[in-house]
C-alpha cells in the first residue's frame, strides 16, 4: 500500500480560498511586536477572518483581547472560550439583542473582564443600562467619537453627554474609541491617524472635564496603524493586517508577499482581448475603493487587471494565458471575500496542511 500523496494548490478544485499559514503567522507577530513596542494593547478585529483558530493564534501571540462587529460574532467567540470582548457598534439594544446581551453577560466567567460595547448617544446609553440591569458589573460602554470618517460616532465635544448619560444610568464608562475609516486612501493613511489622536485626545479631556477617565482610548485600522500617536491611543484595533489584500497592496503598506490569503481560480473562457476565470462576485466579493485598479489582483500577473465580476465570473485584461491556467487571485477586500466562504483551506509551501471553518460566517446581527 503506497503513502497517500500530498494534496497541492494544483489539486483543489476552484475557486478555493486559500490561506498561507506561514505567512499569516508572520503577520500575526509583526502586528504584536509593533503594538507591544509602542506601548500599546492590541485587540484585533475579528470580522476580518471570523476564525476562533486565527483569534487563538493573536491572543497567544499577545493580543489583549478581541473585537467583534457583531452580538452575533460575540456569541460566537464567547462560546469558544474568549473573555476579553469589544463589540464596537453603537449597539441599538430591541428586544432581541437585549435577550442576547443578558446571556453573553451571565454566561461570563467568574473573574473576567466586563463585556465592552459601544455608545455613540444618550438613548443608546439609558438602553444598553437597562438591558444590562442586575448585571451591570458585568459590562462596560466606550464612547464612539467621530475622527473623520464620517459614519457613526459624535464629535469629541458631544462625547462627554453621552459620557454623562452613561455614568448616570450607572454604566461604567471605560473610555472612547474611533475608526479612522478615511484612512482608505493612497495619501490618506497618515493624515487620518493624526485625525485619530486629535479627536480622541480631545474626547478624553471632554470626559476627563464630567469627572470620568479614558482609561481605554482605542483606535487603529490597518492602514492607519503604522502612524498610530501611541501619546494618545492606548490600544490598536486592526483587523485585515492578518490577511493583507489587494488594498492595503495598492496602498502602499502590503507587499505581495506579505499577502495570506488568496483565492485560487481558473482561466475557463478566452474572448478577443479578455480571459474570464471562475472567480466572481460571489466568491471575491464585488468592493472596489475609489482607488482601486479594479476588482482585485494577481501577485504573478502585476500587470493583469479584473475588470468586471459577474456572479461566477471574472472578467481579466493585459493577461494572455491559455483556458485551463490556473490563477492566484487577491481580493480587494478580505473581509468579504471571507465572509462568502465557508472554510479556509491552509497550506503551507503550497501543500495542503489543513482546512479551518470560516466559524461566524453569516453572523451578522
């Protein structure tokens, strides 16, 4: 009986994703020693991977802890053993969620931490504190603050109302928080983060001025971390560091190399000036910035561009290979290209090692 052969990247069929364990390790550590030189706690987020073993891999690496978008993806990680929880939304608590919260809080271990959510107005604050009544102990709130991005959050003067809000309905306000979302251009990465620091300084003195202290001042997306005022933050929160894609490539501050996860396709139609490969919406999701080449890249064809996605196709230029050719493909953003898939396949040096469950696909109320 002869040993089973090896199962390679030629062997899956496509389109797979694909997740390049060493490479995803190196990013993992690069990530903690950065955030550990600098003084700062580091509690990624997970929506990124949505992945208990990739959580796992962060925290032993020396993550504080972890953020979630969701009470979905809070269940999720609190179900497979995580303690030290941020769901940084500016939580609506109906009725549903207020069942949900109660749970996760009387589920939490003796000794842990408290669950951390967040509050960006006054009504959000006096709901989250009545949900939470009887277990209050057991929770703590950051204010969201606006830096630029213009989504959720209020201004840094704003923050000490909804501080004040919090604190008298007796939640125990842990500090504020942002997401400098507009750190999403070529140009934009520092200015962003100098945004970041200014608006939270500016928070926490708002805080500091009602009589609460910021002892949690967090912030930090992947493109913005680099330039992180750690006189400021006290924690990063990056998610997409883990994976890299195609736009933190084209912005500047990922390498191909650095780039874990990939999607493994094939050519299976020539046209005149195009080739399209299996490869479509439904599997590399259809996010395109204002910057971007086009709807993701090839790290052996720089020059080769997705033009167009269809559900089950992608439309490619300016490459010439023949059907059949199998392609390495990166998503512009992995967030949702991860979220499409149900399983990672893992390799390392392009053997198959092993395959992990996407766990929170899907959870997203």
């Amino acid at each position: 009986m002869t040993a089973r052969e090896p199962v390679t990247l030629a062997d899956l069929p496509t389109p797979s994703l694909v997740l390049d364990e060493a490479r995803l390790d190196r990013n993992i550590v690069a990530m903690a020693a950065f955030a550990a030189e600098r003084g700062l706690a580091l509690r990624p987020h997970v929506k990124t991977h949505k992945s208990v073993e990739i959580a796992r891999r962060q925290v032993a690496a020396g993550a504080a802890g972890i953020t979630v978008a969701t009470i979905a993806e809070a269940e999720i990680f609190a179900g497979a053993g995580f303690t030290d929880i941020f769901i940084a939304y500016p939580l609506w608590l109906d009725a549903d969620k207020t069942a949900r919260l109660r749970r996760l809080l009387e589920a939490s271990p003796a000794g842990a931490g408290p669950l951390l959510i967040g509050i960006d107005s006054t009504e959000g604050a006096e709901r989250a504190a009545q949900a939470a009544a009887g277990l209050l102990d057991r929770l703590a709130v950051l204010v969201e603050v606006d830096s630029g991005h213009h989504r959720s959050g209020v201004t840094a003067a704003e923050a000490a109302a909804v501080a004040t809000a919090a604190t008298q309905a007796g939640l125990d306000v842990a500090g504020v928080f942002t997401f400098p979302g507009h750190s999403y251009t070529p140009e934009g990465r520092r200015a962003a983060a100098a945004d970041e620091a200014r608006e939270l300084a500016a928070a926490a003195l708002a805080l500091a001025g009602v009589g609460v202290t910021a002892r949690i001042v967090s912030g930090g997306s992947t493109p913005s971390a680099e330039f992180a005022d750690a006189s400021v933050l006290t924690e990063l929160r990056p998610g997409v560091y883990v994976f890299r894609d195609a736009q933190q490539w084209e912005l500047g501050m990922s390498a191909p190399d650095d780039i874990a996860l990939t999607v493994q396709a094939t050519v299976v139609s020539r046209r005149g000036d195009h080739l399209i490969a299996d490869a479509g919406s439904k599997v590399l999701g259809v996010d395109r910035g204002s910057f971007s080449t086009g709807f993701g890249r090839l790290p052996g064809h720089p020059e080769a561009r997705i033009t167009a996605l269809s559900e089950h196709h992608a439309t490619l230029t300016a490459l010439d290979l023949p059907a059949g050719s199998r392609i390495t493909v990166v998503p512009n953003h992995v967030c949702i290209a991860v979220n499409l898939a149900d399983e990672y396949v893992v390799v390392r040096g392009g053997t198959v090692v092993g395959r992990w469950p996407v766990d929170a696909r899907g959870a997203n109320t």
